[in-house]
C-alpha cells in the first residue's frame, strides 16, 4: 500500500487582523416603532437597540465583505495574494449557488484560493474562525480570510414586532495566520436541532412561488425561549470555552458576546462573574442584530476605540438559529 503525504501546519495560529464594514443608513428606533406598533422606550429597555444601520441598494453583501477584509488584511500585513482560504458566513446571500465567497476572493486580487460559505447563522463567524485556526494549524491554509456579512434588512418583515427592532446590516473580517505563540484557544461549538423553529426563514423557496404576491423569505423567531437560552445555556459554553483555554475569567481583558440583545449580554456577564475591569461588547446599541457580523464588528470597533489591545485575552460566543453556537478565546491582535 502507498503511504500518503499529510500536510504539516503552523504549530500555533492567531487572528493577524480584524476589519469591518457599518452601512450608510442609520435607523433610530423612532423610524420603525409606527409599523409595529412599539416605543423607543420599550424597544430600548427590552433589547438596549437604540438605532440599527441598514444598507443601501449599492452595498451588497459583496461591497461591504471586500471592504472589511481590505481593512482586515492591511492590518495583518499581508498581500492578497497570500491568503489560500476564504470562508464567508452568511445567511442573507441570496443566490443559493455559487457562494458569494469565490467573487469576494476575485474581488481581493487573491490567487485562486479555496473560498466557500458557510451558513450558522448567528454563530457563523466563530465556526468560521474555528475552521480557520484548524486549517492554518492542519496545513490546508497559511493565512486564511473568515467574514461574517448580513443584509439582514432584506429578510426581516418591518411589521413583524418581535424581529423588526432587532436585525440589521453589516460585515466584519479576519485574517487567521501562524504565530509563534498560541492565539486562539480551543473551540467549543454544538447545537440543538430540536429547537430548529425558533429562529428562522418561514417558508423555503417553493413555498414562495406558490404565493399570490410573493415576498422575500422573511425571518421569524419566538423571542422569549430565545432570550432564556441564550441567558442560561451560553453562559455556561462561555465558560468551557475558558475552561478549555486553561484560564479563569480574572484572565480576561475583554467579552466579545454575540451583539442579540443587551439583556442577554448582562445575563451573561452576570452569570459567569466577571470581574468589574474585564471590557465588555456593547456595539448592539448602536448597531442592532447584524447575525454573523456582530462579533467581529464589536470587536474591532473595540480594538478603534483603544477598549481593546494587542495581547488583550478575549471571549468570543456566538450563538443563534440551529439553534447552534461556538465560542473561543483569542489574543487580541
Ligand atoms: N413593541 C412593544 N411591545 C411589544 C413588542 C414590541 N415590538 N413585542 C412584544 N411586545 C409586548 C407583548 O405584546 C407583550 O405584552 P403583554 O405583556 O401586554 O402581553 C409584552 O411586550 C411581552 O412580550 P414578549 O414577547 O414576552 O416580550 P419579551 O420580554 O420576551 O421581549 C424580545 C421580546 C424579542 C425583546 C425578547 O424575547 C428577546 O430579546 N429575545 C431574544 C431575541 C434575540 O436575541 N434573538 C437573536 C438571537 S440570535
């Protein structure tokens, strides 16, 4: 029998750089409260939405991931040309096929890399960065390119109370490479496909034909089980995330949580004890719902605003329709 040659990867891998893209459209919630028949007042204490951004017709999901990987990729210090993998998480690309990340690739100028999409939701940024780390430490990729980007403004159903406060626009990035030292920690990822129906697409594409007047297949999601999942049950994958990382929340800089709900974020931190000092992701506020572009787009929002540093330790959790969920640590970079 023929002995096979395996890849042999970087003993570590990192996140090199982050990057992200905010649309143009800034919605307050007063723009929106009218069609669902809601407040300010109660869309803000209930969810901690104060405003959302929306695209506009000209940015695509294309337009805002190559903008944010542009700005990922400067930061890393890399040539496009050097990224051999390109895995975009999206639910909001709507050709079915090919995946939106073979033209964001092109787009680049990178050299004919593996690129394809992934689709968990929420979650889908950290499955992507999870894929990543394995690849660059596996061998398949030197520098790979991961991108979370929703239009999520196009499947929600601006009369629907319980999801059209809370979804909106955007795209972040990151380039994962070799280090010299461990950055990014141990996955922690699952689901609970029992739970399929609380957050998703109503009907599939032949439902919609068969409409009298077709609309586009807007996103449903039964709020409350939600909420309390994603209160009780994430706390504790966050913290096997750190357990798996080899340290203890007082090691911790920064909290990167899925940006869902503010409450949710609060019951989290609560849960797992931060310590006072340890920086928190709030970018929901200002931002809304933006699905797998939430964590990178907090973050380097963060990383901007000098919240969060080179070397800081941070938690990422992720988590949403499946229902699925992933989390890790990671270096700051
Ligand atoms: N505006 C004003 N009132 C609203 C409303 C809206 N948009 N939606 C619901 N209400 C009312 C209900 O009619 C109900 O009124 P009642 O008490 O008089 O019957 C009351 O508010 C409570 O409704 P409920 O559906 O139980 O709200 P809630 O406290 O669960 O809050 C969410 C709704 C959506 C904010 C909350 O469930 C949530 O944040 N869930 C998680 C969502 C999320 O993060 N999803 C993404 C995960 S990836």
């Amino acid at each position: 029998m023929a002995t096979i040659t395996t890849d042999q990867g970087a003993t570590y891998a990192a996140v090199l750089g982050f990057g992200s893209y905010r649309p143009s459209r800034v919605i307050p919630n007063a723009d929106i409260v009218d069609a669902i028949d809601s407040s300010d007042e109660w869309i803000q204490q209930r969810s901690g939405i104060r405003q959302r951004r929306f695209a506009t017709a000209e940015e695509t999901v294309q337009v805002m991931s190559v903008a944010a990987a542009r700005k990922a990729i400067e930061r890393a210090g890399i040539e496009p040309q050097q990224i051999d993998c390109v895995i975009v998480a999206t639910v909001t690309h709507l050709l079915q096929t090919p995946a939106i990340a073979t033209a964001i690739a092109y787009e680049l100028g990178t050299d004919a890399p593996a690129a394809f999409d992934i689709s968990a939701a929420c979650a889908g940024f950290c499955h992507g960065l999870a894929l990543a780390d394995q690849m660059v430490r596996g061998g398949a990729a030197r520098y790979s390119l991961v991108i979370g980007v929703e239009r999520l403004s196009d499947l929600t159903d601006m009369e629907d109370r319980g999801t059209a406060f809370i979804f909106a626009d955007g795209a972040g990035a990151a380039i994962i490479g070799p280090s010299d030292t461990p950055g990014i920690g141990p996955v922690v990822w699952g689901s609970d496909g029992e739970q399929f129906d609380l957050i998703r697409q109503k009907e599939d594409w032949r439902d919609i034909v068969a409409m009298d007047r077709p609309v586009l297949p807007y996103l449903t999601m039964q709020g409350n089980p939600v909420f309390r999942w994603a209160s009780f049950t994430m706390a504790k994958v966050a913290q096997q995330a750190l357990d798996k990382a080899g340290i203890s929340a007082e090691d911790l800089d920064v909290f990167v949580p899925h940006q869902a709900n503010m409450r949710i974020i609060d019951a989290m931190a609560r849960a797992m004890k931060l310590p006072e000092r340890v920086v928190i992701a709030r970018d929901i506020a200002d931002q809304g719902n933006t699905s797998a572009a939430s964590i990178p787009l907090a973050l380097d929002r963060m990383i901007d605003e000098g919240q969060a540093k080179t070397g800081d330790t941070a938690l990422l959790i992720a988590f949403g329709a499946g229902l699925s969920y992933a989390a890790q640590v990671i270096a700051v970079p």
